[in-house]
C-alpha cells in the first residue's frame, strides 16, 4: 500500500488553527459574500472588484501552490476534481473559440470577466473537495455556511422591516458603490436583497442554506442530541424566504424539502409539515400580502411580464444556438447590453459553451448529487449520510432554479454552489473513498425517533453494509 501523504496521515480531533487552514481562503470568500453587500467593488476592477471574487481568485492560486509543494492536498481518485477539471477545460475551449471571430469591446470585457470568474469558482470547489482534513474540519465549513445564510437572512428581515439596505451601514474603506439597474418591485411590495445582487439570489441561496440548518438541527456527532440553537437559523432562513417574493425561492424550498425529506423518517416529515403550516400563519400575520403575492405569481404566471419576455427571447436564442451548436458563440460574450437578458443558465451555457457547456454543467450538478447519495447508501455514520443527503439537496436546489435565472452570473449563488459540491466531494472521499458493488446499500435512515419525541435514537447500520470499513481512496482501510 503506498505511504499515506500528510493529510490522509492527519486524524485531528480539532480542525487546524485558522492561520495555518487551507481552507481560509474559502472561509473569507464565504464571509465576503454573505456580509459585504454585492454591489461594493474596489472600482478599476470593474465587476471583478467585488472582495469575494478577488479571494476566490486567491484561493485558486493557493490550491495551485499547495498542489505544487506537496503533502498538503487529498490525491488519488476523485470523481468531483475529474469533473472540476472538464468543466475548466471546456470553459477555456469556449473562451478560446470566443477569439476565433471578432468581438465588439463588449463581448471581449465578458468573455474576460467569465474566464476569470470560472477560475475563482473552481479555486473554491477544488479547495474545498481536496483540503477537507476531517469530519471536524468540514463541519467548521458548513457551520460557517449556514451561520452566514442566517445572518445574511436576518439582514433581509431588518431591511423589510426598516427600509434600510445593507448599503446603508455596511461600510468598507477602499470599495465603492456600483451603480447597477434592478427591478425589485413587485405588486406592492419591495423585495429585499440583503447584501445580495438581486432578490432572487437572496431568495435562492437561502434555500441552498435550507437543508444544512436542518441537518444540524436534527442530527448530533456521535449520538449525541443537538443544541437546540441549531433551530435559530432554520427559522431565520424560513422566516425571510418569502421576503424575496420570488418564484425560483420558493421551487428551491420545495426542492430542498424533498430531496433533504429521504433522509427524515415519517414523524420527521409530519413534524416538518406543521411547522411549515404555523411558520406560514405567522408570516401572514407579521407581513400582510406577501403570501398572497406569492401565491398570484404562480397562479397567473401567464400573465407576467417578465415571464412574457422570456418567451419571445427564445426564438431569437434558438437561431443563435444553430449558428455554433457546438462551443457557443464563447465564454461570456452573450451580453445582455450587445443582446438580451437571460434568465436561465442553462440557455446561457448552450449559447456561450455550447452543447458541450451545457452537458458539462449539467454533468457537474449530477456528478456531485450521486456522491451525496452515495455517502447516504455506502457510510456507516449516520451522522455523515444525513450530511450526504443534506448536500445532495443543497446541489439539486442550485440545479433545479438555475432553469429560471442565470445563476453563473451571481457571485454568491455561484460561489456557494461550487463550494458545497467540494464538499460533498471531501465527505466522499472521508466516507466511502470508493464504493464497494456488492457490499449492499444501507436504505435505513439515520435519523429516527423513539416513542419519547425527546429522545433521539440513531438507527443502527443495515446488516448488509455492517462492518464494511470505510476506505481512502486506494481503497484500503482508514487507520484507527
């Protein structure tokens, strides 16, 4: 068996110091995005000046570094650094081909703009898959991410109650305030966006938050029963949810409810569903309307104009589409001030990368969900398959909404999407390292209830998959 490298040889009990972290480029893009608002920029850097790209930058380079040096990075087989690498590859094949025709001044700065953030968004992604030394260590991180979503949540909240935008008191010395044109009206409401760059993208990327509050709210380490400050973020989340007014919020809720529900045994769900209904009578109560106006979007969405427009844009996509099946027309040059707006990645990826961009897309999302679902099937710990099942809703609701905006386009939904597929990847490479066909899945769930409803109990590992020893990624057992 080849000798263990540094990190797989590392079995801390704490996570590393912060100073001597890998991940602390990750932790300050996470802080960046969710506290600075996403309209402060340092200014000569254009769109790119926003603190949170310019640390996913950085953390590109140090996974670049660290891969140089040595000892400090996971090696061996991994599924999701396979698919980082292909979708990286394709996008510099896009970008490329870009350059193949004349651009105006326009296509050329996004083309740029795009490169340079698929660079920072696979810094961050690779980090997170290859860095993660422990279970301890990558719950610090999800810890981290859902903190952040309830503070970025609760920013929602006071700027619905007071009028007053993050803008107004988030300052940082050196940025400046980019002048940028966004509808946030809606009937009679104004949405709110907290230090995000639109309404939908608050609304989303709580939904994404969703099913890791929930995992620390039901599941404790080591059969041990959770805080119950771990419920705060949940309703925090829930509470400002519907502030957005945004139809892809609310399919990201039910897409996380869903997918994160398998992992739930039936009083779970129950439990789950009535206080979805009484968080639903408080929010009548506390913000009149807004419910309603909800409910009207989808039940009237014929009538939107703003789902009108999307509709007359699609012939004129499709006839761009033919002109460059293949590689799209280049990476980040479909501008909505040359062209018009997109309100689906998906559409945009088929224009800019073509179908091969968007198949790349498409097989990152789905790569990244059935690692989840193989950490729920294949680990022995069931605090480790609800975090699997948790990250697999998580990745599902970025898939399922990026159909109704260009999500690619928003730093902190992009950022954070990329960051929990890492993860998803690091609990994989911990949990299972490679599956074992034959061994046989482990289909009970891991949370269950006793009779007492205050007492939780962990369901014990099916027979089938008992005393399969969890492997790194060569396959041999982990050391005790």
């Amino acid at each position: 068996m080849p000798e263990p490298t540094r990190l797989e040889a590392s079995d801390t009990r704490t996570p590393p110091r912060l100073g001597r972290d890998p991940l602390i480029a990750v932790y300050g893009f996470l802080l960046a995005a969710f506290l600075i608002p996403g309209r402060m920029i340092v200014e000569p850097l254009g769109a790119l000046g926003h603190p949170a790209t310019i640390i996913a930058l950085g953390a590109a380079l140090l996974y670049g570094l660290a891969r140089l040096v040595g000892g400090h990075l996971a090696v061996g087989r991994q599924p999701m650094r396979t698919m980082f690498v292909v979708f990286g590859t394709v996008a510099l094949i896009a970008f490329l081909s870009a350059h193949l025709r004349p651009l105006s001044a326009g296509e050329a700065a996004g083309s740029e703009r795009a490169i340079f953030t698929v660079i920072g968004l696979l810094g961050l992604g690779l980090l997170t898959a290859d860095a993660v030394r422990d279970k301890n260590h990558l719950e610090r991180l999800l810890k981290l991410v859902v903190t952040g979503a309830a503070v970025f949540a609760a920013m929602g909240v006071l700027q619905w109650v007071t009028g007053l935008s993050p803008t107004s008191y988030v300052l940082v010395p050196g940025l400046t305030l980019q002048d940028v044109d966004i509808n946030v009206e809606r009937s009679d409401f104004t949405r709110v966006q907290s230090t995000a760059l639109h309404p939908i993208e608050f609304g989303v990327v709580l939904a994404v938050a969703l099913p890791l509050a929930l995992h620390f709210a039901l599941v404790g380490r080591d059969g041990r029963r959770p805080s119950a400050w771990n419920w705060v973020p949940v309703f925090m989340i829930l509470f400002a949810i519907p502030l957005a007014v945004s139809r892809a919020s609310v399919l990201g809720v039910a897409v996380a409810g869903l997918v994160a529900g398998v992992a739930w045994s039936w009083r779970v769900r129950l439990n789950a569903l009535f206080a979805a209904g009484l968080i639903l009578l408080a929010m009548r109560a506390a913000f009149p309307g807004v419910l309603g106006t909800l409910v009207s979007t989808f039940l009237f969405f014929n009538e939107d104009p703003s789902i009108e427009g999307r509709t007359q844009d699609y012939p004129r996509a499709i006839e761009y589409i033919s002109q460059r099946p293949w590689f799209g027309r280049g990476l980040g040059t479909f501008t909505p001030e040359q062209y018009f707006f997109l309100d689906n990645e998906y559409l945009n990826q088929i224009l800019t990368g073509g179908v091969v961009g968007v198949l790349t897309l498409a097989a990152l999302f789905l790569v990244a969900m059935g690692l989840g679902r193989g950490i729920y099937h294949h680990s022995t710990d069931p605090w480790a398959r609800s975090l699997g099942q948790s990250l697999t809703a998580a990745t599902a609701v970025s898939a399922v909404t990026w159909f109704t905006y260009d999500g690619m386009a928003f730093r902190l939904n992009a950022g954070l999407a990329f960051v929990l597929m890492g993860a998803t990847a690091a609990l994989w490479r911990l949990e299972v390292g490679r599956l074992r066909w034959g061994t046989g899945a482990n289909r009970a769930r891991p949370v269950q209830f006793e009779e007492d409803p205050d007492v939780r109990a962990w369901s014990e590992p099916s027979p089938a998959y008992a005393g399969a020893p969890a492997a790194h990624d060569d396959g041999a057992p982990r050391p005790t």
